[in-house]
C-alpha cells in the first residue's frame, strides 16, 4: 500500500511518541484521540538540545535533524496552521532541553575568569552583521547548546550587558 500510514503523536516533557491508527480512538474533532491499547507506542524520540526542526510549506511536511543533519523523523501534517503548531512545539521542547543540558556546562564555565564586563543602561542596540546570520545559545556562553532559533543578516537586538571571559580553548 503506497498510502502514508496514518499515526497519532503525543509531545510530553521532551520526548514525542507515536501510535498506530488502530491503537487509538479518534473524537469527532478529529485533533484529539483515546489511547485503546495501553502500552508501548509504535515509536518514540526523545528530543536534545542540539536538534533542529525543518519544514517545507509548501509540502506541510517537517522534520527532526540531529546536530549533523541526519534527519531524525520526517512527517506530513494535515495541514499548514497544524504543521506551525508542531514545528514550534518541537523547537520548544528541544530548546528546554538545551536549557537542562547548558546548566552543567555554565556551572562548569562558572569557575572561568571574567577578563571585564560592561553594562548597558538603557540597554543597547546591536545588529547581525554575520552574511548568513548566528544561531541562538542556550546561555549566553559559546559552549552553551543552540537553540533551533536564529538572527538573520539585519536583525536588531537588545543587549543589557556584554561580558569577556577567559576560554583555554580560544584564549582571552
């Protein structure tokens, strides 16, 4: 059968799983389902601080990558509004992750000697000037995970305060 396999997807606490259309009873609205058959779901990932959410419009498709790229999961939604409802959950999840995961390495980080800091009040304006943008960190420490989220070329920002901090890796 070429058809696509219909399945129901739950997102909790940073995993999403999914069910067989015959494990679960669809309600008339169609968007919410009943569980049938209690027990292990058809699969599951468990989303990181470092994955990505993808998506083609034009084909209400969207995907899951890893950090390399490799793609994770690729699905169709119903329809446009429904595939921007799961890409922004998904970015969401993925980026709580990256909170947990960037809290051990900022308390790692914590014992690295600030080299000066600077405050600005009111705070400051600065402006993406990187040709192909920068991505958003978990924290603000070039350890720190990305977050899925990204400044294009132009984006204006507010920034209350900028630190230099010693780095073994890159030095001062």
């Amino acid at each position: 059968d070429a058809r696509p396999r219909r399945q129901w997807f739950a997102l909790s606490t940073g995993t999403l799983r999914w069910y067989d259309e015959g494990d679960v009873h669809a309600h008339a609205r169609g968007r919410a389902a009943t569980l049938l058959t209690p027990g292990r779901p058809a699969g599951s990932l468990r989303l990181a601080g470092d994955m990505t959410v993808k998506f083609r419009a034009e084909e209400k498709s969207f995907s899951v990558a890893d950090r390399d790229g490799a793609t994770l999961l690729w699905l169709d939604a119903a329809d446009q509004a429904d595939m921007e409802q799961w890409c922004i959950a998904l970015t969401e999840h993925a980026s709580l992750a990256a909170l947990d995961s960037s809290t051990l390495a900022l308390k790692a980080r914590a014992q690295s000697r600030t080299l000066s800091e600077e405050r600005f009040e009111p705070a400051a304006t600065f402006a993406v000037d990187d040709a192909v943008g920068i991505y958003v960190r978990s924290a603000p420490d070039v350890a720190a995970t990305r977050t899925g989220r990204g400044l294009m070329p132009g984006a204006r920002v507010r920034v209350s305060s900028r630190a230099r901090v010693e780095d073994d890796a890159a030095g001062p």
